[in-house]
C-alpha cells in the first residue's frame, strides 16, 4: 500500500518516470529486416530516481518520488512497483495528456545501450514541487537532471530554497545527451553531496584524472563521491580526500544496470546517518555490487535497515 503522502519524507527525489525494457544476449541489432533472437527480456520500472528510491527504502529509510506517469498499461504497472517498493507515491499524479516514458537497455555482460522515449520523464515540472520545502523531506535528492528538461531552470533557486530551510541536497547528473553540461557548475555551491560517474566528472570538469577533478568539483562546496566501476570510488571534500578500490563481486556479473543509482542510495544512507566518508563509500559499493549480481536495477537491491534517525521504518517487498 502507498504511504500517506502527508508525512514527511526523510528523502524526496523527482523522478524521471518510466518503465524499462531490458533485451539481453544477441542484442546488436542488424538493419535491412535481418530478424534475431535474443537470450532474454526483462520489463521492469524504470528511472534513476526509481531506482535510487527503491534502494533507499530497503535500507530503512521513508522516501518519496515526485513525478507524473500516463494514464495506459504501463503508468498503472510503475504505480504497482512503486508501492511494492515502500515508496511513497502520493505526490504522483496521472496524466492522460501524456504517456509513459519508455526505456529499451540492449544489454551486455559489461556494457548496455540505451533508447529512450521520454514522455512522462520530462513531465514533472517545477509546479509539482512541494511549497514551501520545509517539513516535506528532511534531504532532497536529484536524479536524472538532464533528462528532467522542465526543471532545470528552476533547480538553482530551489536547492538555494532547501538550504535556507535547513534541507540537505544531493546530485547525481546522469550522462548529458547533447553533452554540453550546462548549469552543473552553477548548482555546486548549493549542494551539499555530488555523485557522479567517472565519465560525468571528467566531462564536467575537463580534467586529465579522477581525483583531480573530484578536487575541483569539491573546491565549489560539495563533498564528492566519483563512481569508477572496476577502479573504485575517489571522494573529495574541501577537508579531506579518499580513495577505495572496487569491492570483488559475490558472483558473475550479470549487468550494470541501476549500479550508480544503488551506490548512491547507500552513500546518502550513511550519510544522512552521521556516518564518516568511508563508512559512506562501504555502504554505496555493497549497494552497487549487489545490483551488478542480478538483471536490472531493482532485483539485486541490498535489503538492510540500517539506516539510522528515519522518520519510519516499514516492511517492503524484496
């Protein structure tokens, strides 16, 4: 059952709402009307938000997504998700106007590609945020920021609004589609934790390294954590600096789908419980690493309570 919307969430993300179609096996295509078969499919709620969501609450956390979804088949199945998952979804609203986005992953062991439909991705828009911010969450998180086109404008001001209220904030970017990466400078000082990729952070910043651009990101206000997959995890802050190598994976790596949207919700967990970076960093790689075990981003989710000062504690499906 959903939460009650009213309650106070300890996270409140918004989210690029979709669902995910994952194709494994054979899965580069070939043109001219070639037909091929593939090992495997996999139809499961999509969005970096989603995801984050989804592995916050089985950490113990009460955590809430805002977002739109279509009135069809495929919004009524992401609801399902949501509330299987313990996430609130009262400030979700239908929209027959619009229809579910769509994501199609063409999946391999160690890489995968993305095709995307956004529409109700990029349907949230600044008047579905809650006003004022102060006592609807206790940190607000951002996921999927250039895929949520209608909100970009108004980040800045509402992050600056967050931290007036005494609300934390965090920012994962995601991948830039047009690759320009603009307005990520100018959110930074409003920030209180950064987590993006390898690839983002050296895009972003145009260094030649990881930890030195985790420096410069760091140099604006944040504390950083950069993913590096195989390589570990490099954190930056304006008083201190921390590297930690990749956890050895429990088994076979399935797919790394979700990955950095799991890192991110342990990291948050450890943080927002008091805990030290590399406490923090721990808790985000066992996130990550269990998501690479199993297909998607919600199956191999790290089910533990553990975090600590929530709001409320509940029972989620696994």
């Amino acid at each position: 059952m959903p939460v009650n919307a009213s309650a106070p969430a300890d996270v409140l993300v918004a989210s690029d709402m979709c669902i995910d179609l994952m194709l494994s096996g054979n899965v580069r295509p070939q043109f001219h009307q070639v037909e091929q078969l593939i090992g495997d499919y996999q139809l499961e709620l999509g969005g970096s938000a989603n995801i984050f969501a989804g592995q916050l609450a089985k950490l113990g956390a009460a955590v809430g997504v805002i977002g739109t979804l279509g009135a069809d088949c495929l919004g009524e199945f992401a609801l399902k998700r949501l509330g299987e998952l313990g996430i609130d979804i009262g400030r979700v609203r239908v929209d027959p106007s619009v229809r579910t986005g769509l994501g199609v992953a063409l999946i391999e062991a160690d890489d995968r590609a993305i095709l995307t439909y956004t529409g109700s991705i990029a349907a949230v828009g600044p008047e579905h945020l809650p006003l004022p911010p102060a006592g609807a969450c206790r940190h607000w998180h951002v996921a999927g920021y250039f895929l949520l086109d209608r909100l970009r404008p108004a980040w800045p001001d509402w992050l600056a609004g967050c931290r007036a209220a005494g609300i934390t904030t965090s920012l994962d970017p995601n991948w830039d589609p047009e690759n320009r990466w603009d307005g990520i400078a100018d959110l930074l000082p409003h920030l209180d934790v950064f987590l993006p990729n390898e690839s983002e952070a050296l895009a972003i910043t145009g260094c030649a390294d990881v930890p030195q651009a985790a420096r410069a990101l760091s140099s604006a206000g944040p504390l950083v954590a950069v993913k590096c997959g195989r390589e570990g995890v490099v954190a930056a802050s304006r008083d201190g600096f921390w590297q930690a190598p990749a956890l050895t994976l429990d088994g076979p790596l399935v797919d790394t789908v979700g990955a950095g949207d799991n890192f991110d919700a342990g990291f948050l967990c450890g943080w927002l419980s008091g805990w030290d970076v590399p406490a923090c960093v721990h808790l985000g790689q066992r996130c990550g690493r269990a998501s690479l075990g199993r297909s998607g981003g919600f199956a191999g989710q790290l089910c533990e309570p553990v975090f600590e000062g929530g709001n409320r504690k509940r029972k989620i499906d696994r």
